[in-house]
C-alpha cells in the first residue's frame, strides 16, 4: 500500500508542516514502507489475546494512604519566631 504525494501534502497540511517537493517524495515512499509492514501485523491470528495499553505490565507504586496522628499545634508553633494563636506570621509580602 503506497501513499500518494495528495496524501503526504495533506498530512503536513493537517499536522501544520510545511514540507519541500523533495521531502513529500522522500516521506510518501517512507510511510508507505510504513503502512506496508502495518498490513502485515493484521495476517497475525489475535483470538483470544486481550488487548493492552502497555507493552510491559505496569504496576502501581504509590504508597497506600494511612491515618495517622498529627504533630501537636502548640509543639509545633512553639518553634515560630512569630506566631498568633493558631498560625505562623510572617513578614507581609505584598505590602501592608
């Protein structure tokens, strides 16, 4: 199965590319190479083959959420070099 040079302009066209008379030629043969192998994968018998989304079985490797006891407030803003009843202060950034 070949690609006509119609078919490569109107790709570049589609995929903003502004391509030259020698590169369609070179890329209409190239991508027909291409399609030609493609077609050649549907010969292969797939029944019973589940599909997949990844070559390599992947695996989830986050941590699971746990519950756990927090730090007191007081220890913690007992270490502030200014601080309010319930926060940090810190110096204004954006002004007043």
């Amino acid at each position: 199965m070949g690609l006509s040079r119609e078919d490569v302009t109107k790709v570049a066209q589609l995929a903003r590319l502004e391509l030259s008379e020698t590169e369609i030629s070179a890329l209409a043969s190239q991508l027909g190479d291409v399609l030609t192998y493609i077609e050649q994968l549907s010969e292969l018998d797939t029944e019973g083959v589940e599909p997949m989304a990844h070559a390599v079985e992947m695996v989830n490797v986050l941590a699971e959420d746990v519950i756990e006891g927090s730090v007191d407030r007081e220890q913690i803003l007992s270490n502030a070099p200014s601080r309010d009843d319930t926060c940090y202060r810190v110096p204004p950034v954006l002004g007043e």
